[in-house]
C-alpha cells in the first residue's frame, strides 16, 4: 500500500509543477486529452516515466539539459503528429493540434539556434552504416585529428570544475 501513496505523491507533484507555466487553454487541453487516452492512470506507472527521468536523475549541464529538451520536444510533436493523424474525432485533433503548436512555440522560444543543428548532426552520426567500407575508410583517416580534438575537449571539461573551485576560492580570499 505503500507504494501506492508513494506512486500518488509523485505523480501529483508531478502534476502540481508542471501546471505552473501552462497557459490556461493548454491546460485544458491536456487536461480533455488525458481524460480520453488515460482514463486509467494508475496502470501507466511501470516504475519509469517517458522523459521525466532523464530529466530530472541525470546531473547534465544546461547546455546538455538544453539539447536533450529540443529532443524531448521533437518526440513529442512526432507522438502528437501520429495521434492527430489516427484520430476521426474532431475534437480531440483540435486538443493535440492546439497542444503540439504550443511546443513548437515553447521549442523555438527558448530552444531554437545550434540545438536543432546539433540534434540534427547527431542523427546523422546515428544513422551511420558502420558496415559500409567507404564509411570505414573515412573514419580511420579521421581517426588522428578526431582523437586529438576528443583529447583537447576532455581536458577542457576535466580543467573547467577545478577552474570554478579556483574562482570560488579567490573571491573568498579577496572578501
């Protein structure tokens, strides 16, 4: 029973925080569309949340945080894309439709710029054909300037805490 409370206790304030930024509209939207697909809530709880937990577990910086949200945003307009198209009831394509445009919006607001290239650029690389002999050839003729850049950006972020810690410390010294 237990977990039950526990399940109730995040999944509401889950709720209560993501409610704070919803413009009244959107919320009713979201509200009509998880009456219809999720009559049930309880039965959606498989100890793992869609996006929530790569959000929140995962300590990333925020231009890390920033990439991965155009990513969550472009998942979500693919699902809302698939269930506007599947559906025949006219009000629901309105709810999804009236919802993916407000993350569109979100997404370009605040996320737009180099994320869209990067992501974009990592599917590519994700897409490649390793088994394709001209992409094999192309990698190892690579493989030098790669490694030393991979080197040089490893230092970099191993250097960039001990800088902060150092800053930190200097500012304490001059107070």
């Amino acid at each position: 029973m237990t977990l039950f409370w526990r399940i109730c206790f995040v999944f509401f304030g889950m709720m209560a925080y993501s409610e704070a930024f919803l413009p009244k509209n959107i919320k009713e939207s979201i509200d009509h569309l998880n009456n219809h697909y999720n009559p049930n809530p309880g039965k959606l709880y498989d100890g793992h949340s869609l996006f929530l937990d790569k959000l929140t577990k995962q300590k990333f910086e925020e231009s890390e945080q920033k990439l991965l949200m155009t990513i969550i945003l472009d998942a979500y307009n693919k699902i809302f894309t698939k269930m506007e198209n599947e559906t025949q009831d006219e009000t629901l394509k309105n709810h999804l439709h009236e919802v993916k445009d407000q993350m569109n919006k979100l997404k370009e607001h605040y996320f737009s710029g180099k994320h869209a290239d990067i992501k974009k650029y990592v599917t590519e690389l994700l897409d490649l054909k390793e088994n394709d002999p001209r992409i094999q050839s192309k990698a190892i003729f690579e493989l030098k300037a790669v490694y030393n850049k991979a080197t040089n950006l490893g230092r970099m972020s191993a250097e960039n805490p001990r800088r902060r810690r150092q800053a930190k410390s200097s500012k304490k010294q001059h107070s």
